[in-house]
C-alpha cells in the first residue's frame, strides 16, 4: 500500500477501541527545529515528521529529557492518543511496552490485557 492511500475501517480487526491512530509525539528540548524530530506532520518530504514507533523496542518516553524517537508528552507521567474509534485517551508512560505493541497492531488478534 502506497504512503498515498488510507486504512479503511474494516480492515481494523481488533477492534476500533483497541488500535492507537495518532498519539503524542516525543520530542526531546535538544531536538526542537531539528528534522525528523520537530516537524510538521503536514510536511510530506519525511515520512518520520508523522510517524513514531511504539512497542517492546519503543517504549513511552519516560521524561521530557528521553533521548529516544517514540511516543511522549511533556505532561507529567501520561501520554495521549486517539484511537480509531475517536475517543481520547491518556495511557500511562509506564504502560508495558508488550501492551503498547498489541495496541499499535490493528489485526494480530491477541488479546489485549487489562493496563489502566
């Protein structure tokens, strides 16, 4: 599938509730005006102003100072994201990065275990 085309809600099998669609961007103080860390998401030259990881090997940002290229906020100890049912919400930066993974895969069918 080209970068062009969308996700058609039908394809989302593990439920609309379950699947992360857009979350917080992580960007560290000494990345701010630096490419590919601090950019616009409208900003179709780089695939990564719009993009993070999240997952085992891309955990929630633990601090504004995290030096990784993930999902963070600079609100103290959550992170939001909307998921694709629409709704809002905050997930703790200490929310098992295995759990981060299943809710970052939209038709692996696992189940998602209980993490609020």
């Amino acid at each position: 599938m080209g970068l062009t085309q969308g996700i058609k809600l039908v394809r989302i099998k593990d439920g609309l509730s379950n699947t992360l669609l857009v979350g917080e961007k992580h960007v560290p103080p000494d990345q701010f005006g630096i490419g590919g860390w601090d950019c616009s998401m409208y900003n179709g030259d780089m695939v990564v102003c719009a993009s993070r990881s999240g997952g085992q090997a891309y955990p929630l940002a633990q601090s504004i100072n995290d030096p990784g290229w993930k999902f963070g906020s600079y609100h103290a100890h959550i992170c939001h994201f909307a998921m694709a049912d629409g709704s809002v919400r905050p997930f703790s930066t200490t929310i098992d990065p295995a759990v981060l993974h299943l809710l970052s895969n939209m038709a692996d069918g696992q189940v998602i275990p209980g993490f609020e």
